[in-house]
C-alpha cells in the first residue's frame, strides 16, 4: 500500500521514471525541514520570503545553521522577478538552491514558480518547491517547472487525514545526496529514500490509519481530477469574494495573483468586531474560520478547499451576514466606499 501511495502521488505531479516520493510520519513542516536539513550543502540557499510560510523556511534555516539569504518580497502582490534575478546574478557567494512557497497559506498569494524554475534553470540553480497548499488542486508538472524537491502533505488539497509528510523528488538529486553528511536523524531525505527503495517500507513507525486514509484520498482525487477538483475550488472560491464584495468586506491579494484556495479578509471596520467571537458565532453553526497571518494589516482566513461546494459557501455567506447584523456593521457606509 505504501508504494502504491507513493506511486500515485508522484504521478500527480511529475513522471515516475524519473521522479519518486518519499513519506515520513508528520505533519507537512516535517517534509519542508526534511528537504532543507538534506540538500542543501555549504553553498548558499535563497529563500523567497512573502509570507508566513517564506519566513519559516527562514527558520528552519537559521536552526540548523544554513548559509542562507532571504528575497523578501510583498506580501500581497507579485515577485518582482527582474530584481530575483539581480540579485542571483549579483550575489558574491553561489547560491546553489532557491525555496519558493507556491500558493502562500498566509494571505493565498500564488507565487510563479513556472518563471522562477526559468531563472534556476537559467542559474543552474536547484529549486525546492514547498506546495503544501496547492498540490494535488492547481497544475503542477516538476519537469516543466524545473523542480527538484517539492513539499506537500496528506491534508489540504489531497483531502486525506493529516499526519504524512510528502517530499517529491528527482531521482538523480535524490541519488547526489549519498555523500552529504548528515545534519538530521529522523528527517534524513536520502536515507529515508533509500529504505523505501530497498524495503517498500518508512524508516519508522507509520502512521497506519493515516495511510489508509490517504490512499482512499487518493482513490478519490483520481475520481474527481485534478482539473475538476481546481474548478470546484475556483467555483466556491468565486462564490466567496462575490458575497464578500456585496458585504463590503475586502480581501487583500489582487485576483490576478490570487490562488483561488484561501483568503485573507480584512476584518470588519465596525467597534462590535471581535475575532474570537465571530469564530466562536461561527463554530457554533458548523463552520471553522482562521485567524490572519498577514503581517501589516488585521485580518481573517477562509479556506475553500475539502470536500465542500460552492453551496457551503453560500450558506457561510448568510451566516456572515447575520453576524454582521448583530455587531451593528455599517453595511451601507461599507458598500459605499
Ligand atoms: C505553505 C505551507 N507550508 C507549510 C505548512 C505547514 O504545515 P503543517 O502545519 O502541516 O506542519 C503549511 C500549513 O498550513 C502551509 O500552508
């Protein structure tokens, strides 16, 4: 069952000759800290930082001592990819490996790795992907893309149970690490690899129930399609902003650079607003909201993604209208500026 998982999720994003995945027990930070703590040697790695997830991989560089440099870009609008590649070219020491989060869970800001695996392949630079939350939804083809490591997990698109850690990998990078020396136990990318190529088994312990889980996640996703799961997403995604845009309420990443997956709000502008009560007003009538994780402004996430239509979304939309009503929100004023 293990290779069958392994198989078919390699198959989602890349070709299986060339391609594999390797799975460890944890949540999906495990396979962003596996890929970071195993390839990277004493080259420099660049991290492209716009977001909450672009900072953790900052610091999972910082713990293990990584010689690394940040890009920091905006958090709510595009790379500029002119200054990435100044900066690469302009760099004194060679930067060997750049991280990108694609669909940044922070705001749902969709980062162009197709232009970003550009400029690697151009800098002979090996890309690490962290996909946790737009793998198995939005197209994703390594090859093309010019990825070598990719991180996702069981949860978030592929609607499994949480608790694998995914890393999808090159082969033939897999294989260069066998000389690296070790800076991980658990983690350990290449070791990891290789007893699943000799054994069919993890290294440890699985997480058997979660296993099962992810295999019929699977079984369902190849049902469903990739494509067709993006476009319920998109519908629901669409049904979301339109409600929120007659509600007054905004959203912070242009549409143009959105991943259509989560959203970040911008809280109420209203003195009867307050998080924990709207989420407490919320989960009492089925549904669970996200506090922000936006730097610079306050704000509130709503996921689209899971085993849900455009219909929940509806429903979710008038419960917000009544939670409006209730904390006296100035609708009018609102939809008037
Ligand atoms: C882009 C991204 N990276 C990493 C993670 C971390 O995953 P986990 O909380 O499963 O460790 C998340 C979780 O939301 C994420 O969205």
């Amino acid at each position: 069952m293990l290779e069958y998982v392994s198989v078919e999720l390699t198959r989602l994003a890349a070709d299986t000759e060339e391609y594999t995945t390797v799975l460890f027990g944890g949540s999906g930070t495990a396979a962003v800290e596996s890929i970071l703590s195993s390839v990277v040697d004493d080259d420099v790695l660049l991290i492209i930082n716009n977001g909450a997830y672009g900072q953790r991989m900052c610091e999972i560089a910082e713990a293990y001592g990584l010689n690394y440099a940040a890009f920091n870009s905006p958090p709510d609008d595009g790379i500029e990819l002119t200054a990435l590649e100044k900066l690469i070219q302009g760099s004194p020491r060679k930067i060997s490996h750049l991280a990108v989060v694609h669909n940044e869970t922070s705001t749902g800001l969709l980062n162009d790795i197709e232009s970003i695996g550009a400029i690697c392949r151009k800098h002979h630079i090996e890309m690490i992907v962290d996909a946790m939350s737009s793998f198995a939804a939005l197209p994703i083809h390594m090859n093309k893309m010019n990825i070598s490591y990719m991180a996702a997990s069981s949860n978030k698109n592929l609607q499994g149970m949480a608790g694998i850690a995914l890393v999808i990998a090159n082969k033939r990078k897999l294989e260069s690490l066998l000389h690296m020396k070790p800076r991980n136990y658990y983690l350990h990318l290449y070791a990891q690899y290789q007893f699943f190529v000799k054994n069919r088994q993890m290294r440890f312990t699985p997480p058997v129930q979660t296993v099962y889980g992810l295999k019929q996640a699977i079984d369902e996703l190849k049902e469903e399609g990739i494509q067709g799961r993006y476009e319920r997403y998109a519908k629901s995604w669409e049904t979301l902003v339109n409600g929120l845009a007659r509600l007054g309420l905004k959203h912070i990443v242009p549409i143009e650079h959105h991943s259509k997956i989560i959203t970040s709000i911008l809280e109420p502008d209203c003195r009867g607003y307050d998080f924990n009560e709207m989420h407490d007003y919320f989960s009492r009538r089925g549904f669970t909201i996200y506090p922000g994780k936006f730097a610079d402004s306050k704000t509130f996430r709503i996921a689209n993604i899971g085993d849900i239509t455009c219909k929940d979304i509806e429903e979710f939309l008038r419960v917000m209208e009544h939670y409006l009503e209730g904390i006296g929100y100035p609708f009018d004023k609102e939809n008037d500026r």
